[in-house]
C-alpha cells in the first residue's frame, strides 16, 4: 500500500476507534505508580496537539525531560510513553524530522495525532536519513495541550525504519552507525571497524565526501532489512546497499573475518560512489568488487581468479556483460553472475592502472552522461576512450591478459 493510502487507512481507523487505549501493560514503568491524573480543560485546538505531540517526541529523541509535554492519567498509558521514550532515547539520534497530523478523537477530550518520524544519526551533520516508523499520540488538556498516551499499537501505526527492530543496539562511530538487531555484538564491532577504517578514503576517491554518512544495518532475515529499508532487496547476496543504507544478511555474510570485511568494504563502497558511478551495472559492481578484491589482498586473502581465467580462455565476452545498464544483469546462473563480478573488477583495474582514479572518475562521468539500459560497444568505446584514451576493447584485452597471466 502507498503511503497515502496508508495514512487514510489509519486516520479512517482513528475516526471509527475514537476511544481506544493502549491496553494494560504487563509490567509498570518506574514513576507509573499510582496519583496520575490526566489533563484537564477540553479539548485542545488541533493544531496545537499536532505541536505537542512533534515536541514530546522531539525532546524524547534529544534526551531532554518530556515531563512538560506529558501527563498520563493511568499506569498503563504512563508505561506505553516510558517505553516509547525510552526506545528514542536508545536511538542516537543527530536530527529527528517529524511531520504531525491530527487524523481523529481519542477519547471524549483528546485528539489522535499521528506523527511520522525520519531522523539522522551518529555525530553531525549524521548519517542519511532513516525511517523510525509512526507514532499515534494521544493529546488532550485544551488550552495547554498534553500527550497523554502512545496509541500506536492500538491504531495500527507503521512499524517500518528502524521501529521494526526496537531491542537494536547501535554503535556510533568516526564515519557512520551501525545498527544490529538479532546478531552477534562482535559482527557491529567488525563492521564499525572497518567502515571507520576505510569510508573516509572511499568518498575521496569516489566524490562522496559531500554524502551523508552511511547507516550499516546488521539483521537475521532479509524481511527485516525490507522493513528497516523500506523497499524490497534481492535475496542473493549478503549484502546491499539502498540510498546510503548497507544491509547485511548476517546467515549469509560468511567466509571468515577478511572476507566479512571485504564484504563490508563492497557495500560501502557503492554508498560513497553513489553520486558518481552509474551506467552499465559491470562498471557499478566492478568499482565495489575492485575496492573488496584489494581489501582482501592486502589483508592475506587474495581472490582466486582461476574461474575468470578459464571463462577468458574459453571466449567468455566482457562486452556483452558490460552492455547492460539495468538489474537485469545479475539474473543469470550464480556462476555467470560471480564472472561479472570479477570481470567488472578486472576491467575496473586496469582503467585505473591505465589513468588513475582520475581516469575512473572520468568514465563513470561519461558513461553516466546519457544513462541508458543497453550500451552499444561503440557507446562504451567512446566513452572509454573520451576518459582514457583506449577503447573498451583495448581495456578489456588488457584485463583478460592480466587476468590470465595471473593464474598462472
């Protein structure tokens, strides 16, 4: 459903359900104790309740008393705003961006607001922004408005973002955040590392310095990196990268702690090249693949190159896997998708032992210029040799020569 639809839907809830509370919670939250009473005075103007509610949850975020923007009049919905509290609290939140809607009633004097949350995270200027789901607060008291309850569970509020994974553990570092839900603490301590360690050279060298930190997310199933990112991802890696969000599949993130990492180092790269490398998906996946291929060498695991090798000597076509610019190009056999993979890398490879990174960064500008979902071999030869001089063909002959050689 889109989110507008989305968003009628509840708000149509709302209007039917005018009453509804959070329900009893199972257990108290410190200060829910008995004595509470909720505001009085009527009911407060609508906008105002809007108001109240974007600044409870604001002051929640940024670790500031919420005590002035709310007063629960029972156990239960005192608990329901401890917790909610208490989870953005959790959060490390930069920048919280909430956008507050009365959609309806909630009981005889409040008002329903329904308050969709982005935030950044980690140190400024934060990480690119994330979803922390909806919220449905409960804001009564007339002229000095209150929120006196979470109703979220109650009406139905989306639990996308990072409300899909509450118990998460975050670990702030130099140049992003990881989240983990689900896995072992040592993965968010490996990933953390690793992107301290190399994401600041990546976006020099692949123009992402003006980028938003990137966000790594370490989860069991693909459906929850599907919740936290908001679209649907494929099922065949162990990782992927969405408009600066890495998500890693932690079953299938394998292969021992330098090929983790490498794994790492691929998805980060595709985060710091996002402004700059697009066109065929074998230039896109072959920098990434480059970036983890020299991680792993320089750390004692060197890639075997033998498949790729034998597929050269048998014919195997770098044009034709390079000549496609849409997703299309990774639905083919495991084996023919990994030769790509390693193709675009070997290709990568000797453009920049050809013409530097400044020779790389000037196709991926020329192969982006007139993006296009098929790339003719003349389209390619031009644009390779208007960024290095050679042909694609030239390139390519070179990379198949050093690729064989090297096996031996």
């Amino acid at each position: 459903m889109s989110r507008g639809g989305r968003l009628l839907a509840l708000a149509g809830a709302i209007l039917l359900a005018s009453g509804c509370s959070s329900g009893s919670a199972a257990t108290v939250a410190p200060g829910c104790g008995g004595g509470l009473h909720g505001p009085g005075g009527g009911t407060p103007h609508r906008q105002a309740a809007a108001a109240t509610a974007a600044a409870y949850l604001r002051a929640a975020a940024s670790h500031r008393p919420t005590t002035s923007f709310a007063q629960p009049g029972n156990a239960a919905a005192c608990t329901a705003l401890h917790t909610l509290a208490a989870w953005l609290g959790r959060v490390p939140v930069r920048h919280l961006h909430v956008s507050a809607v009365p959609v309806g009633a909630a009981g005889a004097h409040g008002i329903a607001v329904l308050a969709t949350l982005h935030a950044r995270l980690g140190h400024a200027p934060g990480t690119v922004s994330v979803s922390l789901g909806q919220r449905v607060l409960a804001v009564a008291g007339g002229a000095h408005p209150r929120v006196t309850n979470d109703l979220s569970a109650a009406r139905g509020a989306s639990q996308d973002g990072l409300a899909a994974i509450p118990d998460a553990t975050y670990l702030v570092g130099r140049s992003g955040v990881v989240v983990s839900a689900g896995t072992p603490a040592s993965d968010g301590r490996l990933a953390r590392r690793v992107m301290d360690g190399v994401y600041p050279r990546l976006a020099r060298s692949f123009g992402g310095t003006r980028l938003p930190a990137p966000l790594i997310v370490i989860v069991p199933q693909w459906q929850i990196a599907e919740d936290v990112i908001g679209t649907q991802v494929p099922r065949y890696d162990a990782g992927i990268e969405y408009n600066g969000i890495v998500a890693l599949l932690e079953s299938q993130w394998c292969c021992g702690p330098v090929q983790r990492e490498g794994i790492v180092v691929h998805e980060l790269t595709h985060a710091a090249a996002s402004g700059l490398v697009g066109g065929p998906r074998s230039m896109v996946e072959g920098v990434a693949r480059y970036e983890e291929e020299n991680w792993d060498a320089a750390h004692g695991a060197p890639l075997d190159l033998s498949s790729l090798a034998a597929a050269y000597r048998h014919g195997w076509s770098s044009a034709t896997s390079w000549q496609s610019g849409l997703d299309l190009w990774y639905d083919v056999s495991g084996d023919q998708l990994d030769l790509r993979y390693l193709d675009g890398a070997a290709i990568v490879r000797q453009v920049i032992a050809h013409s530097g990174l400044a020779g790389l960064r000037r196709l991926a500008k020329a192969l982006d210029a007139y993006p296009s979902p098929y790339y003719p071999v003349g389209k390619l030869d031009r644009a390779f040799r208007r960024a290095t001089g050679e042909t694609f063909a030239q390139a390519a002959a070179r990379a198949h020569a050093a690729t064989i050689r090297s096996a031996g």
